[in-house]
C-alpha cells in the first residue's frame, strides 16, 4: 500500500471514530431523563398570564338564588407576592382573590385568607386541614430548563411550595375543589417564546394538577381571568356538575376546547381551551376533575338512615314457631360516602343484637330469646343506634321501637306477615 493511499484511510478512520462519538453523545443525551431539562433552581416566570383588555367580561355577580345548603365547608384562599408585596398587580390578585372569597362566605363557606406577605406555609397547611376549597392566585412556578420545564406548585412570601411539598403536607378534605391562576396552570405561559402545542399544554395541566389529584381533589380549575373563579363558584352553588361549571364561563369555547383525559389519572376528564391573543394561541383555561360530580354529590353532610321507625315479632304457641325469627338492620350513610362509627343501647332483655359497635356499612342483628314460649303476651324493647365518628351526623341517634308478641293461634287464622313499619 503506497504511503498517500494509507495516510487517506487513516484520515477516514479518525473522521469515522469522531462520528462515533458524537452519534454517542447524541444518544446519550436523548435517552438521559434530564436530556430535555436541565436542573435549575425553582423560577418563576416575569409576571403572570393576562388577558387583553379588550376581552375583559362583566365582573358583577349576584348570589344564587337558592343555592345548594352545604353546612360546615371550608376554605383557604392565597394569594403570592407578584411585583412586591403591595404592587399594583399583586392588589389587583388579591382583589380577585377577595372576590372569590366573600362569594363563598356568601354561601355559608368559612374562609381562610392568606395575602401576601401573611402566607406562611406551615400556617396554611394548618388552615388547609379539611378544607373543601383552595384558591391560588400568584406566581407559577418551575422548576427545569424551558421549553418543556417541569412545573407546579406555588410561590409564597420568599419561599417556593413543590409539589411534592403538595402532596406530602396538605390535608384538604376529600374531594376538594381546587382554583389556581398562574404561568402552566392552564398550559401557556408568559415566559413561551412562542405559542405551544396541546401535547405541550396538556402535559403541563396534568403536571400542575397531578399533586392534587393525588391527595384526592375532585376538581382543579385553572383560568386567566379575574372573575372566572368566582362565576365558578357561583355556577358550583347552583347545582351544576364540575365540567358544566367549568363549560358556563363565557371564556369556554366548544370550538376551540379539547376535551381528553387526565394521563396519569384517567378517571378525571380534562378540558383545555385557547384564545387567540397577539398573533399567537394562549392555553388559558382548563379543568381536570370528575365531570359529573356535583357539589352535594362531594360534599353532602353524613347522614344516618333508612332505620325502620319499629320492628314487630310473633310467636305462635301451638306452632311453636316465629313469623320472623330475627331482623337485620342495614346501618348506611345515606348523605356521602364516608364511613360510620357506630355503637348500640338497648332497652329489653328479651332479644340479642349483634354486634355491638361497627362501622357502616354494616348490619345489626336482632334475635328474640330469654321469653317465656308457652305464655301468651307482649313485650316491647328498643334499641338505639349512634353515631360516634363523624361528630356531625344527620338524623343521629335514631331509636328503633321493638316489641314481640307471644300469641295463642296459630299465624295463618290472624296474622300477615308485614312485621316492620318504616319511618
């Protein structure tokens, strides 16, 4: 092999083994779970989404008329430091946030106020325990390099909420309603160098409600303007489903909305919808949640119920038998899903319950016995079933009347079978 024919390949070689490399490094980079974005410290965007002037709506407001009657909600309204703790648009949030705020108390909803600089979080955590609604309106936040950074949770008062923080330190009731206005809320952001697609937009929604959906919130809202939350509060109140309070909102378009699905919590619907605004499109409204749930569907007040009013017994002598020779009580939660803690008192020594404590739902068991069956008479008895757990029950305690009737004839010549009168 001549010298100039051997120095050429060897050029090639080399050429072939920096192609290698960088191919390698390429790969490396794609297949790296932080290939996409690097770690940064917790950033917030220059100043909030907001919508042009021009397409501002009508912020009056009227109570409903007859709104839903949901005794004992509560909830925590925050508000971050946008441009300092009393700049003008850290004002104009926080009278938003009011807004919202009095439309709840307005519906009997105790509200907790936590405006900048007073939103510590240890102090909202200890607010937030139970509460059935949470109101943000500040800063979004993130917390990886754009164009696709990772985002969620909050910005206080010199201090950033993760949401992992999220999902470790709040207690909100279950099936809370939670409202946030803020940059990736809703998908865009006002740090976008460009509008993003839905792919990019739904990805963030789904990041920036996941923490909640986690801790088992029912409904996550998030929209740009300063009225929505109150209107869906106000649509929430009358009856209306999460998705339809979310769909009356003037801001809805069935045009422009896309309706999917949560990715990692398929069982919650999720709508985005866009405006067009300054040449480009906004992702500035959206919902995730259980479309059909309603207020009173998440939050009734426990109830006790479908207890018969009285149970009667019989006894034949000469058959020597009972019409009926026990009773089952199903002891249920007629007002929401939660479990009951219940025990029982009885009056009478004639019958036998068990057992004598349980949980709902569960069934009590009650057997006629220590009676005389060769003497005719009447007997009667009670027993009272009570709630211990909740505090707050509805139609807790209820007493059952219960009597027994130890007859000379046989049944089929007096007697039908109908033994339990309800209430």
């Amino acid at each position: 092999m001549n010298k100039h024919k051997k120095s050429k390949l060897v050029k090639i070689a080399r050429l072939c083994a920096v192609v290698f490399v960088f191919c390698s490094l390429v790969l490396a980079r794609q297949s790296s779970p932080s290939a996409h974005a690097a770690p940064l410290p917790p950033r917030t965007p220059i100043h909030p989404p907001i919508p042009p002037t021009a397409s501002q709506p009508d912020t009056t407001s009227a109570i409903v008329d007859t709104p839903l009657s949901l005794p004992g909600l509560s909830a925590v309204v925050i508000v971050g430091p946008i441009d300092g703790d009393t700049g003008s648009w850290t004002l104009s949030e926080i009278s938003n946030a009011e807004s919202t705020a009095s439309q709840l108390e307005a519906y009997g909803v105790n509200v907790q106020r936590f405006y900048t600089p007073n939103n510590n979080w240890s102090q909202i955590t200890q607010a937030a325990a139970g509460a059935h609604f949470l109101i943000y309106r500040g800063h979004g936040v993130y917390w990886t390099s754009p164009p696709s950074p990772d985002v969620g949770g909050f910005y206080l008062k010199d201090q950033f909420i993760s949401p992992d923080q999220i999902r470790q330190d709040l207690d909100l009731a279950t099936h809370a309603i939670v409202m946030l206005y803020g940059c990736f809320t809703a998908g865009s952001s006002s740090s976008d160098d460009y509008g993003i697609d839905f792919t990019e937009a739904r990805r963030r929604v789904a990041q920036y409600s996941d923490p909640f959906l986690d801790i088992d919130a029912a409904g996550y809202y998030a929209n740009w303007y300063g009225s929505a939350f109150r209107v869906f509060v106000d649509n929430l109140f009358s009856g209306q489903t999460l998705e339809s309070a979310y769909q009356s909102y003037f801001d809805f378009n069935a045009s422009t909305a896309v309706q999917t699905t949560h990715p990692d919590h398929p069982g919650n619907t999720m709508w985005l919808d866009k405006d067009y605004w300054s040449g480009r499109w906004e992702y500035n409204n959206a919902f995730v949640g259980l479309a059909d749930a309603t207020l009173l569907d998440l939050f009734a007040p426990p109830a006790l119920g479908q207890l018969p009013a009285e149970i009667a017994f019989y006894y034949s002598i000469p058959e020597q038998r009972f019409l009926a020779a026990g009773a089952y009580l199903d002891i249920v939660n007629v007002g929401n899903e939660l479990p009951l803690d219940w025990t029982i008192d009885t009056e009478g020594e004639w019958f036998d319950t068990t057992p004598s404590a349980g949980q709902s739902p569960g069934t009590l068991s009650i057997t006629p016995d220590s009676f005389d069956p060769f003497n005719p008479g009447a007997f009667t008895g009670s027993v009272t079933i009570t709630v211990v757990d909740p505090q707050s029950v509805a139609g807790n305690p209820q007493t059952v009347d219960l009597s027994l009737h130890v007859v000379s004839t046989e049944f089929q010549e007096i007697y039908i079978p109908l033994v339990v009168s309800q209430r």
